[in-house]
C-alpha cells in the first residue's frame, strides 16, 4: 500500500526515499534551535567538532530564565549572544518571550518543516503542520553540524474530535481530558493527527495549546490540519522567498489506533499533583484552596487565552490570599494585550505582570511558591519541583479556570462567567 501518514511524508521527503512507520533513515533538518537552559551545551559541543558554518537554520531564544536571576545564568546569556554573533545567527533575548511562540511568530517554521529543539515542547509547532519534536542539545549540535539527523519514522494515532464544545470550555480542557484517558504514556514516540469538527473551529492559540502537550502523553509529533486559519496565521510571518506547501496524509493512510472524543458534555478538568494524567473535573474537586495562580507559559500565554482569563477578571479583585501572575508569550502578545486593554483588567484585578518569557513555569525564578502552597497554573507538567519547590502542590487547568480560582481562592469552576 503506498498511501502515506504526514510524518512518513515529512521523513520520506527529507530523506530522499519513500518511508514507513518503523524504517530508520538519515533526514534533512530544516530548521533547529535551543533556549537558555539547553544552548550552553549545544555551543560547546558545536566548539568541540570545530563546526566553522552552521548546515540548517538555527536560533536560540533567552527565556526560561529572563531577566537573569543569577551571575551563573547571565554568563550563559552571554554566551549565547557571543555564539549568536560569531555565527551570524538569530538571538531572541530577554523580553522577546517563550521560543515556542517566538519561533513560531517570526516565520522561521512552516508547514512540512522538520525542526529540532533543544526543548521537549517543540511538538508545539505541529500547530501549524510541521514535523517538529525535542532532542537533547548533543543531537542537536550534531545537526548543525551536518545539517542531518536520524530519525525512526513513528507509527501515526488518529485523534477524532467531535461535538460542540461548551461554553466555559476550552482546548486546555479537550487535551487534559485526551491525556487522562491515554495517559502519560499513551502516544509513546507516536505521531499524533488530528481532526473533526471541533478541531476546525479551535482558533490557532487553541490549536498550538493542544499540540503543545502532545509530549505530555509521550507523543514524538503531532499535526493538526492545515487550513484556511492556518493559512490566514501565516501569512504576514512566512518570509516571501518560501512557499508554503501543506502536508496532508493520504486517503487510506495506516493508523496503529483510532480514538474518537465527543466534546459536547466537557466540563472544566484540571490535572492534579502530581502528573498530568491525573485528571479530573473541576466539579469533582471540593474547594481546594490556592495560594499562587499563574497565566502563561508556551501552552496557555496568548491572545485566547488572555482574552478567556480577563472575561473573568474584568470588574473583579483576585482573592487577597492568592498571588496572581501573569506572563505574556511573547512582545507581540503582551502589546495586543495592552492595546485590547487586557492588562489594565488583570492589574486593575490585582495580578503581577512579568516580562514575556517562561516566567513561573521553570521554576528559576518569578514565583516560586512556598512548603505546602497550592498552584493553579496553565502550564503543561506539574510534578513534583517544576516551579521551583518539590514541597509545593501544582494543579494544571485553562485559563478560564485559573482566573477564577484566583478570585474565588480555591479551584473553581469558570463556567459562570460565560
């Protein structure tokens, strides 16, 4: 049988001969990059193969810990913007925001690229049909250096989503019910497609949130379809000189499984400490009390999402016992934020603005909570020590959900305020 998955595709393309799930094969990277927690190592290894001229595009983005919040941190900064100007190549630094809206937004990545980071979130950019996953930063250095890397081409699962969604819903809710029913380890080194009614109406931000947690049920890639809104996205960021051609998979493309979720009775879910697919629904939850809520990170920091958060924020006053901050993903996000008046609704709320970037997330700095504090958060991995304190209790949910627990002060349901 000929017909073809969009990751055999994409594989088969970039290596020069026709690929199936489970061939190995040496494949053609397009684009690659590293944050700063990943680029120290990436440098030194280009350093040591005495790399002269990078072989793909490359970039590197400063925002898991921006502003610097240490002398250690600041001289691996440094030496990202040295490398960066020694090679000619692109730094986003400090307030550009989190690399996997950056990346995203400067047209670096289009459909049917194969793209490498030095980060397990790179699945992210399947949002808008590219082939696209994490790798450590020795894999990575060794593609600059040849411009190559191997690949074993993943089997493909079918995620079908139908229904229509409810009000006070929104994609957090579909991927964090996904991964509670597949788990952690559902999708292991699988390319996951997506598709059905209600992944057509998502928005981008909605679409580039449920892409962004693929790695979180183990999933090597994902894709969602490249339509109309996609195309629409990329328009003012592809660069003139590339044309954007879409990969589709094939009438009669082999899936190892097929699941199908009917959104229609989705209620708010949350993950629980301490793993993404310990999953429930806000309504099954009996007021737990938070101390800190934040709005950001690369699944949850964009335009949707703020305009979801400040629906519920608007005329209200977070609870004095709850911190709420906020961090934009990106400079383009935070100014249509402030040009929409949405950061004068989450101050006026009495959230802390933080500079475009990870913020919180990571744990380096900008928040980290207290022994035995909880967190409601709308990032993508809550165990044990990822904000910074393994003492502390994080709850994942949408950003509907984290505005109003932040003014309630324990997790609450959003569904009220739509």
């Amino acid at each position: 049988m000929s017909a073809q998955t969009i990751a055999e595709k994409i594989l088969s393309r970039q290596s020069g001969k026709k690929l199936r799930a489970g061939d190995f094969a040496v494949c053609k990277v397009d684009f690659a990059f590293g944050q700063d927690g990943t680029s120290s190592i990436i440098i030194d290894r280009i350093k040591e193969l005495g790399v002269n001229r990078l072989k793909c595009g490359f970039c590197m983005v400063i925002d898991h810990s921006a502003p610097s919040p240490s002398e250690g941190v600041s001289r691996v900064h440094k030496k990202m913007r040295d490398f960066s100007r020694d090679f000619k190549t692109q730094v986003f630094d400090v307030g550009c925001g989190v690399c996997h809206q950056v990346i995203p937004e400067s047209g670096n990545v289009l459909p049917g690229d194969l793209v490498l980071g030095a980060d397990s979130h790179t699945c992210t950019y399947g949002a808008i049909g590219a082939f696209s996953t994490g790798v450590g930063s020795t894999d990575l250095a060794i593609a600059l250096a040849t411009g190559k890397n191997w690949f074993k081409v993943p089997g493909t699962i079918k995620i079908v989503v139908k229904g229509k969604l409810p009000k006070g819903t929104f994609a957090k809710d579909i991927i964090l019910q996904i991964i509670g029913k597949l788990k952690s380890d559902g999708a292991t080194y699988k390319a996951v497609e997506f598709c059905g009614a209600v992944i057509d109406n998502l928005g981008m931000d909605g679409r580039f949130t449920i892409a962004n947690m693929l790695v979180e049920m183990g999933a090597k890639c994902g894709f969602m379809p490249v339509d109309k809104k996609t195309l629409a996205w990329l328009k003012s960021r592809a660069p003139k000189h590339r044309k954007i051609v879409p990969v589709s998979a094939d009438k009669g493309a082999v899936y190892e499984r097929v699941y199908e979720f009917d959104v229609s009775g989705l209620k708010p879910m949350v993950a629980l400490p301490h793993s993404v697919d310990n999953v429930a629904s806000v309504a099954a939850l009996h007021k737990v009390k938070i101390h800190e809520a934040f709005l950001g990170t690369c699944t949850n920091g964009r335009i949707e999402d703020f305009l979801a958060a400040a629906k519920v924020l608007k005329n209200r006053v977070v609870n004095p016992e709850v911190k709420l901050i906020i961090a934009p993903s990106s400079r383009q996000v935070y100014l249509e934020a402030l040009n929409l008046g949405l950061v004068e609704i989450f101050i006026k709320a009495g959230a802390v603005i933080v500079g475009p970037g990870c913020g919180p997330c990571v744990g380096t700095h900008n928040g980290i909570p207290a022994d035995k504090e909880s967190v409601i958060s709308t990032a993508n991995r809550n165990f044990k020590g990822r904000m910074g304190n393994p003492a502390a209790f994080i709850y994942l949910a949408s950003p509907a959900t984290v505005a109003a627990s932040a003014i309630k002060g324990y997790i609450s349901d959003p569904r009220g305020y739509f």
